[in-house]
C-alpha cells in the first residue's frame, strides 16, 4: 500500500468523557468516586493508532464547553492531528458513566442527548482532504441519527473517489438507535461500500437483523429479548453484500477473517486476566489499523490488534490506556510474538 500520503488514518464519530468508577468491584449504586478519561469509539482508535506510530486525525464534533476542552487538549497532548475537531455552536459534548465490576459486568450509562458528534454534517466532511489519506476508519454510531448519518454517507463517497480505504467499526450501541432494527437495515445499506468491516459476534448478529426481535447487548443496562440468530447465517449474509473483508471479534478466543473465495482463517488470542472490557474492540482496531497500514498480512494484523485489545482489558481504561508499540511488543514477545 502507497506510503505517500500527508496522513496514514482519518477516524470519524464519537468523542466523550469517559467517568469511570473509581472503586472497582463496587456496585454501580455504591460508586463514591470517577476518575475522568477521554473516549467514544473513533477518538480510542486515533489515540491507539497514533501511540502505535500511525499519523491519525480526528473528524468529530464537540460542544463549546468544558467538556469539549478537556476532550480536545488530551487528543492535542497525544499528537492525534485535530484540525478535523469541530466545535458546534448549540450542542454539548458527550460523556459516558461506566461502572467497573468484573469480570462481566460492566454497568455504562450514556449522556447524548443533543451530542455535539452526532451533528457533523456535510460541511465538516467536505473541509477534510481526503486525498491526504490512506484510510479512514467510521464509527456505526455515526450512522444512528442526522445529520451525521447524511456526513457519513458523503465522506464514503469522498473516500471511494479519492481511494481511501473504508473501514468500518460496527460499534453497536443499541439504546443510541430509535429501533435496534434500524441498525441492521441501515448498516446492510452501507456494508458494500467499504472494503474491511469488524465487529462482535453480537454487533455480527446486530447487523444481520431484520425481525421483531431486539437486541440484549452485554455490559449495557438494556432490557430487551436476546436475539434469535444464527452467527455462521449472519456472515454468510454481511459477506454477500459485496465487503471484501470481514473481522469477527471473539473476546479472548481471538477473531476470525472471512474473505471472498476464501476459508475462515482463525486467529489466536492472548489471554490474560481481565479488568475492564471497555476499549478493547477499539484497541484492537487501533492495533489491525497499524499492521494493515505497513503492509503486514491480515494474519499478523489482526494478531496485532488482539495483542492490543489484550493489553487494554488489563487497564482501567481506553484512550488514556492504549499501548505503545514499545508495549505490544514485548507483550508478544514474552508470548512468542505475533
């Protein structure tokens, strides 16, 4: 893959504070403290990324507060390119409130209402060059609400002219969609357009769906049926929409690779004890993002990007917590390397 483009990655979507229990092991109801970090699935990738060695900017909106403030000056101390940040007049920036209990329970409520990412619109997109990228990664929260799912569409067509590579992060959040159905139909709709998709066997499974069921997402206080589908349909189906690559992530068994014309490919995990399972699908992004970019096979990319979502479920949280390159490798290294 040509190298001479000014950036390697453009990340577009959500950004937040992210206040995260202090007393880990407390019941939600028993929290007396938060420590405040930065998050939102395409702000953990460009983070990750950049501490990987990746030149990575930001699209994302944020509000004309303090919040907005704190979210910028960290990206801004992480070297991430911010000249794609928007500051929208009339809206607030986000903020996310998560519980830490593990290994599995995760209690995370969100604070979006009149948020100010998801009102990029066409104006934001068409201020970034796209020419100056190699890829661009979307956030599927991007495509819940407009404007922004308008501005998504648009930067897909601006990626495709200028032969940026689309890389899709499904980023499932059902209490962020009207109807956990319209994810599945809107997500179906835009599938073709990009040349890698990844996501959860859940978010898989999301996406495939069309019926009355709902959708019962772990680590999230939703009351909904779980969802009736079978995973192995779900991909055959996402893999006949045309995407070239599509990357299940399995937790601590690993990830799969289905490619056109080609068998499942499986790769290995790293496992380790966890603490927090917040950020580790954008870490693991953040990590693919790096090896596909220096021209490593899919095999040792995805590899890579179970290396770092290993190391981030052993932190307390995600962009503050991405690992180094330094990090990921003597992580593989004591492991027998990628």
């Amino acid at each position: 893959m040509s190298t001479t483009r000014k950036y390697d990655l453009l990340t577009i979507g959500r950004s937040s504070i992210d206040l995260y229990s202090a007393n880990v092991g407390s019941p939600f109801v028993d929290i007396s403290a938060f420590n405040a970090f930065v998050g939102g699935c395409p702000t953990n990738i460009a983070v990750g990324t950049t501490r990987l060695g990746l030149k990575t900017a930001l699209l994302t909106g944020i509000g004309n507060d303090q919040v907005g403030a704190f979210i910028r000056h960290f990206v801004e101390k992480e070297s991430v390119f911010t000249d794609y940040i928007a500051t929208i007049a009339g809206t607030r920036s986000s903020a996310v409130i998560l519980g830490i209990e593990p290994p599995d329970r995760f209690p995370l409520v969100y604070y979006r209402e009149n948020c100010a990412d998801i009102h990029l619109n066409i104006d934001h997109v068409q201020a970034v060059p796209f020419a100056d990228f190699r890829a661009a990664v979307f956030s599927g929260t991007a495509f819940s609400k407009d404007p922004s799912r308008t501005a998504m569409f648009y930067a897909l067509e601006l990626a495709k002219k200028n032969e940026v590579v689309s890389i899709l992060d499904l980023d499932f959040r059902a209490d962020q969609w009207d109807d956990p159905r319209s994810f599945g139909i809107v997500i179906r709709t835009v599938l073709p357009k990009f040349n890698i998709v990844m996501g959860t066997e859940e978010e898989i499974l999301a996406a495939y769906l069309s019926d009355s069921s709902q959708v019962s997402i772990k680590h999230q206080q939703i009351s909904a049926p779980e969802i009736k589908g079978n995973i192995d349909n779900a991909i055959n189906d996402l893999m006949h929409s045309g995407i070239d690559t599509l990357i299940v992530k399995r937790g601590k068994e690993g990830a799969s690779v289905f490619q056109q014309g080609k068998d499942e490919l499986k790769v290995p995990g790293f496992p380790v004890q966890v603490l927090n399972v917040l950020g580790a699908g954008d870490a693991f992004a953040g990590g693919f993002c790096y090896g596909y970019l220096n021209g490593w096979d899919v095999y040792k990319s995805v590899r890579m990007g179970n290396a770092c979502g290993a190391i981030i479920v052993t932190r307390e949280g995600c962009a503050n917590f991405m690992p180094t390159l330094d990090e990921v490798m003597s992580f593989t290294n004591a492991r027998g390397g990628l």
